[in-house]
C-alpha cells in the first residue's frame, strides 16, 4: 500500500509520496515557545526547531504537529492569531520556516500546522477595523457583533459564558458587543461572511504552497453559528440537544459545508493535504462527519485521553473508535497528552476519580504537587504501560513533546509566572495549562536545562536535569529509549488497520494484528504468566512473567 518513491532532487532521501501516509502516523505535537529557544530571548522558536531535526529523527516520528507560531499577543499561549500568514517576529521569519520544512522534509518527517478559524487575535487587522467602523458596517460582520440590552446597550446581549470562565460577549463602547467563546482577546469571526471564508482558502493555499503537508484545525465544531434575534439564556443553551446538528454554537451540520471547500482546497495538492479536526462532540458518533474524505478526513478522539488506567474502559473505547473510523473510512487517532491537558505520568499518579481532567483542567487542581498526593512512580509506570499499548493500536498515535521522557506536569508554578488565560479568569478554581507547557529540558544543568541560553519563560523545576535528554539517551531503560524502540519497531510492524482480541483475564488486554504482532496490557497490581511469543520490547522489566501495570510486545 505504501509506496516507496525515489525522489528527485538528489540528496534527498525516498519520500514516502503515499497519500494516505497520516493513516497510522506517529505524529510529534511541537508547542514551539517550548521545545527549543535557539537565539537565547527564552522563548522557544523555529531555529531551535530546526536545530532539533536530529533528535526528531532519531526518535522516529512520522510528522511534527506544529502549535501556532503566527504572531499573537500570547493571549492564549498563539491561539489568538494576529495574521495567519506570517510567523511571529519572537519565533523567527518565513525564511526560517521554510528552513524548517526544509530540514523535516530531508528527515523524511512531514510538517502539520495548526489552524485557527473560529477565532482570531483582538490585534488582527480586521478586528481593528471592526472596532473602528460603524455598527453594520461591512468590517463588523467579519465577526460576530449584537447590540446590548437595556436602554443604552450596555447590559450584554445574554449571559454566556466563555470557555475560560466569565462573560462570552464583551462591549466595545457604542452600545455592541462581541461574542468571543474563548477569551476576550479572541473575538469569534462570522463564518457567514463570505470574505472570511475565501480569507481562510487563501492561508490554507498559502502554508501549502510553502510545503506544509496538512493542518490541525483548532476548534472545528465550532464555525458555523446561528444566533436567532432573541438570543437564548446560557442554561437554555446547556440545555440544547447537541446530537442532531442544530445546536446553536456547536458541532452544527452546516460546519461541514465549510470543510467541503476545504477539501477542494486539500486535494489541489500532490499528495493532498491533510487534516486533523479539534471537534469535542457529543455523541461521538457525530465525529465521523469531521473524519469524512470530503471533509477534514481525520478527527481527534480523546476517549483514552479522559479514561482511567482501567482495562474495561480501554477495551470499550478501542472497540468503538476502531468501529467509528471504519465507518467514516479514516483512520483513528489516539493521544494521551496535550498543550491542553494534566500530562498523563503525572495523571496516572492520581487516585482515578472518574472525573479526569478534559481540555482545561477543571474541578481538578494541583496545588504545588501535594493536594492530592501524586503517586509519581506510579504514574510514571502506568504511562508507559499506557502508551506501549496505544502505539500497537491501528491508527495514527500524537505525542505530545516531554511525554517521551515521562516528563510529568510541573505543578510547582508561582502565581505571577502564570500565563494561561484561565488562571486569570477563574482565580483559584483552575489552574490553567501551564504546567505542561513548560521548556523541555535537553541537558542535565545548565541555565535552562539547554532549552537555552536565557531562563525559559516558564520557570523549570530542579527534576528537569534528571529527566533530560541527555540524562536519558544512554540509558537502556530511560522513557525515551522506550519511545525510541517502539516507534522503530512500530515502523516495520505496522499493518493493516485492524485488530482481534485474544482472551485473557480481566485485568489483562491482549490483542493481536493481522501480521502476528501482539500487544498484551497487564493493568492489574499483581504480575501474570508472560504469554507465548518472541519478546520484542516491554514497558517494564518482565522476569519470565508479566508483571502488573506492564505492557509487552510479542511476535507470534
Ligand atoms: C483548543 C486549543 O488546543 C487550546 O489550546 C485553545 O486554548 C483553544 N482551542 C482556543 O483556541
Ligand atoms: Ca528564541
């Protein structure tokens, strides 16, 4: 199925120009203000990306999934885009862009972007020409403006609230609001406006002109909004049905008119371009619409990213997504972390709860590492265990960097070093994001454990210096000496995207692909009898058995 094409320029090694290449890809989620700060101002950039090609490659992922890097007043961590055709100016220039796509490309590791349509940045171009034309003028309906209530407007058009806590709709002084889902520097664009929709076919030309191969489309369910004359009452709202694709902001059908445009645009490309939906939806069967081939073709699943360490859980959630995908003809994707979420080592260490952190971290605080007490050897083991069994499932695999050095979250985080918008907006209720957004450490010592010359602009706790890359590249059984091992092997293992089950005990997954390659899960306390086959790598050591929270590969 994978073809195999000898390029032409020279040097370069085969490319693989299959163009079903994402289907079960090991893709590398790079936040770039934290991976690698190569000019020493303490924010992470795209030299420094560059400068870490090597490391990519010999880790051996398929594709870097790249976080905004557009200029953005760092509202929310560049997802508030101030131009969606140029790099922030603090993260380097197009040339060092296209340097970078240069240096993955000659890696063989292809480059997906994130994009940003439900929002843009208060300091795009737009948003300030819609502040500063008249209400209906054709530069406010780029967005998404109401007058206010009361006799003047200046009660808000209704009570909603954003997803970081406080009011969706803001005043800009003349009697109309905005209406932002995310914070208040982020203003929703109206997605009847046709120039925002042929703005948006413009930047997805314009990154693939440049040699991107796909996108990461942030907040996908969100585009298309009918608001009626009379705008509904948040709890109405909560209220709404979201399974019939007529809810009011979310997840509504006509979103996918969008994307039929979107694809027209992806397949203009040889091989096309690619794309990954952000779309929480609910019921998940909704995803399919996101993962169509005359959509975005692929759609996050994150229902391993809200499970517990649990066996039954895991299986039901396999089962489903491998059902979903099958239907829609794409591929799953399965993910444990995020820019967005508890890192899983350090979530694994918690007592399950049932109640695990989504997207934002809510209800679920860690305060300086001790409330609640965090098992970190524990969670460390279940992570590995965790992630030996994901990457044997059929479907695509996103890491997020510092999870292949176990890095776990950094709770210890003072108050002012604080950037995530909704530490801001919901004061001592949720902690925000940071803590895994944190500068990865390269070295054992240094300034930033060799993030850079300069401090990291999120200070690094002492354990960093263990948990390094060099700490652990000759280690035999370091974390990421086990990434290593298992994406190699993944490579010449992968098959078709399939699975069976092989009985086993309750507290044990054992499944099998079609190529003989076996992944069996003990998620119990106690160790089980090792299974028969040929040992080819495990999340822990085995000692002629399996012991508990272990995952080993087999070939049989
Ligand atoms: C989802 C992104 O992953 C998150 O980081 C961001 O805050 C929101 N979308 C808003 O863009
Ligand atoms: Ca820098």
């Amino acid at each position: 199925m994978t073809e195999l094409l000898t390029s032409t320029t020279g040097s370069t090694p085969p490319q693989r120009l299959d163009a079903d290449w994402w289907r079960q890809a090991t893709v590398y989620q790079i936040y770039p203000r934290s991976f690698a700060d190569a000019n020493g101002d303490g924010i992470g950039d795209l030299p420094g990306i560059t400068s870490r090609v090597d490391y990519l490659a010999r880790l051996g992922v398929d594709a870097v999934w790249l976080s905004p890097f557009y200029p953005s007043e760092l509202a929310d961590g560049g997802y508030d885009v101030a131009d969606y055709r140029d790099v922030d100016p603090r993260l380097g220039t197009l040339a060092d862009f296209d340097a970078m796509v240069a240096a993955l490309h000659e890696a063989g590791i292809k480059l997906i972007v994130d994009i940003v349509p439900n929002h843009s940045s208060d300091q795009h171009e737009w948003f300030k020409q819609a502040l500063a034309s008249p209400k209906g003028s054709p530069e406010r309906d780029r967005y998404v403006f109401r007058d206010g209530l009361g006799e003047n407007g200046e009660l808000p058009p209704a009570d909603w609230k954003c997803m970081f806590g406080g009011p969706a709709w803001d005043p800009v002084g003349d009697g109309q609001w905005y209406l932002h889902l995310f914070a208040p520097e982020q203003p929703d664009f109206n997605w009847h406006n046709e120039e925002v929709r042929a703005d948006f076919l413009k930047t997805l030309r314009f990154w693939s002109d440049r040699g991107v191969d796909g996108f990461r489309v942030d907040v996908a369910h969100a585009l298309a909004k009918h608001l009626p004359e009379d705008l509904p009452s948040e709890a109405e709202l909560a209220a709404m049905d979201t399974a019939t694709g007529t809810h009011l902001l979310w997840d509504r059908d006509e979103v996918h008119d969008i994307y039929a445009g979107w694809r027209e645009v992806f397949n203009e490309y040889d091989p096309p371009r690619i794309a990954v939906a952000e779309a929480w939806v609910n019921p998940p069967s909704r995803r399919a619409r996101y993962a169509s081939a005359a959509g975005l073709g692929q759609a996050f699943n994150f229902d391993l990213l809200e499970a517990d360490f649990d066996p039954e859980a895991y299986r039901r959630i396999i089962v489903d997504n491998l059902d979903q995908a099958g239907a829609s003809g794409s591929s799953t994707t399965w993910v444990f972390s995020n820019h967005d979420v508890v890192r899983h080592a350090t979530r694994y260490g918690l007592p399950p709860n049932g109640d695990r952190p989504r997207h934002y971290n809510r209800k679920w605080l860690l305060s300086g590492g001790t409330d609640p007490v965090v098992d970190t050897a524990a969670g460390l083991r279940r992570a590995r265990a965790a992630t030996l069994l994901m990457l044997a499932l059929p479907g695509s695999a996103y890491l997020y960097q510092g999870e292949e050095l176990g890095l776990g979250e950094v709770a210890a985080i003072p108050d002012e070093a604080r950037q995530d918008p909704t530490f801001f907006r919901s004061p001592g209720v949720d902690v925000g994001r940071d803590g895994c957004r944190v500068p990865i450490p390269w070295t054992e010592d240094g300034g930033s454990y060799g993030f850079g010359d300069a401090g990291a602009h999120l200070p690094q706790p002492e354990w960093f210096g263990a948990a390094s890359v060099e700490a652990q590249s000759d280690d035999p059984g370091s974390t990421l000496n086990l990434y290593r091992e298992a994406l190699a092997l993944r490579r010449t293992l992968q098959t078709e995207e399939t699975l069976t089950w092989v009985p086993s005990e309750p507290q044990v997954l054992h499944l099998r692909r079609a190529n003989g390659w076996e992944a069996v899960a003990n998620f119990g306390p106690n160790a089980v009898p090792l299974p028969a086959g040929e040992v080819l790598l495990s999340s822990g050591p085995l000692n002629g058995e399996l012991p508990g929270e272990t995952t080993v590969w087999l070939r049989n």
